[in-house]
C-alpha cells in the first residue's frame, strides 16, 4: 500500500531537513511510489519509526539518498544525440570560440562529461576546455572524481579502440585516463535549491527534468536559458522535450539541442547542419571508432 498523504509530507520534511533535498519539485505519485517500496524493504517499520532511524543513522540516509537520486547512465548515451553533439554543435562552437565554457548538469557518476571530454580531445586535440559537471549525490560524485569504476555495461557503446586509448581495465572495472579525468571538474550542486554560474557555451542536462513537476521543470529550463552566452546550446535527453522553448527564448536546433542564438547565430547553424569536418580534423574525426552503432 502507498504511503498516506500525512506519512508522506513527514518523510518529505524529514529528508529536506536532514538532506537539503525538497521533493516538492518531482513528480509526486512517481515520487511517493518509490519511497513506499524502498521503505518497504523492511516491513516492521512504519514511517514514523523509520525516519526515526533515519536520523540516528548515518549509513541508512546514506542508503536512502543514493536510491533517491541514482540515474542510469552509460557513456555516450544516445550514441545518434552525441554524434550531432560531435560533427555539428562542438565544431560550429569552436569556430566562434578556442575555449568552451561546459556545464553538464545531473552528471551522476559522470559518464557524459567524460564522453564529451573524449570528444574534444579527439576533434580539437590540445585544447583545453572548461568543463565542469554537477551532481547533488555525493557518492556519485565521488566515483566520478576517482574516474571509476565504470561496469561494463557503462561502456557498451564504445569500440576497443576507444577503451585502450582512454580507459585501463582492472579485473572487470573500467578506470577512465588521467588526461580525460583531469579534463572534468566536479562539484556538488542541487539544481533546485543552488545558485547558477553563467556564460556558458553548452548545457548538458539530460535525462534529469523528467522526474521533476512542470513547475519545478519550466522554472529550470528559464536559469538554463540565463546561464547560456547568446548562442549557446542546451542539449537534453532523447524523451525530453522544452514545451516553451519560444516563452522561453529558445530555438530548436534538432533532437535534443536548444539555442540561445541571435538570428545571424542561428542562421550560421542551420546553415552547416551537414558540416564537413576541417582538415585540421579531418581524419581524427570517426564517429565508428567512438561509439560501435554508428
């Protein structure tokens, strides 16, 4: 049986005090849902006892917050999204700037920065980048810090070639290199609550709005739109979609990406959606060896 309304606002209370965490802003049936069966794992306690135990024990919240913002993620995610990202947005990004200024927002145990730092290591070789990549889990983050360990099925889509350029195996774990590592930095940040950075040149939040009320969803993808320079690009997950992109001020670019964009930018753009790779990348650039699909 799911948890009442009363048992749920107490449990709501409960983890924002001890956490900082406010799940006013998801979904509510999903939400509650979730927690019902995750307490229910041990039948003796009601809600009462158990956030009784939450605050005494340190491991449990632990437990509960790793269940409560784990996100499945894998390398380059949507391998047809990270080829659009690859041959048209980063190459028409690096034409108007040598230096990006990246955000990869819910980054969990960081996969997709990591996958977008091999990226520009491959297309712009040399370059160094900004790259900062949020999470408000800890323990993902911590992973993501120590660049692993990656299971196998986080670095499906990549060939052989890819893995023993930029990853060691250590028994069955995948360990990311020291120069993709070091391309990333990682900091704690909750999206509902912190404050946002600005000026940058791309935003990657994928997969992440869809667990969140409309409310708390159009408030987000507004700061997002604040925090992208004019012509910069929003790139999302493959089911999400920004209704009030136009309110906004966004323009659709393709699946997955948004634009902030002045009308020369856009035109710019649309005008290269079939780019030919520079020679000064031609020939480093080949989507086959990064993920096996394409």
């Amino acid at each position: 049986m799911v948890m009442d309304d009363r048992e749920y606002a107490y449990l709501k209370a409960i983890i924002k005090d001890l956490s900082g965490i406010d799940l006013s802003s998801y979904g509510e049936r999903q939400m509650r849902r979730r927690l019902t069966a995750f307490v229910s794992r041990t039948p003796t306690l009601n809600i009462v006892s158990y956030c009784r135990m939450l605050q005494q024990d340190e491991a449990m919240l632990r437990e509960l917050l790793v269940f409560l913002t784990i996100k499945v993620t894998e390398f380059f995610r949507d391998p047809s999204a990270f080829r659009q990202l690859e041959t048209l947005i980063l190459p028409r990004l690096l034409t108007h700037r040598r230096r990006l200024d990246i955000w990869c927002a819910g980054c969990s145990s960081g996969c997709e920065p990591y996958s977008l730092a091999i990226i520009l290591n491959r297309i712009r070789p040399g370059r160094h980048h900004r790259i900062m990549a949020t999470d408000v889990d800890e323990v993902a983050l911590s992973r993501a810090r120590d660049g692993g360990p990656f299971r196998s099925a986080e670095v499906r889509n990549l060939s052989e070639s890819v893995l023993q350029e930029y990853f060691r195996v250590s028994g069955r774990s995948y360990w990311i290199s020291d120069k993709i590592r070091q391309a990333v930095q990682f900091e704690r940040h909750d999206l509902l609550s912190d404050p946002f950075d600005c000026d940058f040149d791309l935003i990657m939040c994928r997969n992440v709005t869809i667990y969140l009320t409309e409310e708390a969803r159009n408030r987000l993808n507004r700061r997002f739109y604040e925090s992208l320079k004019s012509g910069g690009v929003i790139f999302i997950g493959g089911t999400e979609s920004i209704f009030d992109a136009t309110e906004i001020g966004f323009t659709r670019l393709d699946h997955c990406f948004y634009t902030k964009s002045s009308n020369d930018a856009l035109r710019s753009m649309k005008a290269n959606r079939s780019f030919t790779p520079t020679e000064e990348s031609r020939g480093r650039i080949n989507a086959a060896d990064i993920c096996t699909v394409f």
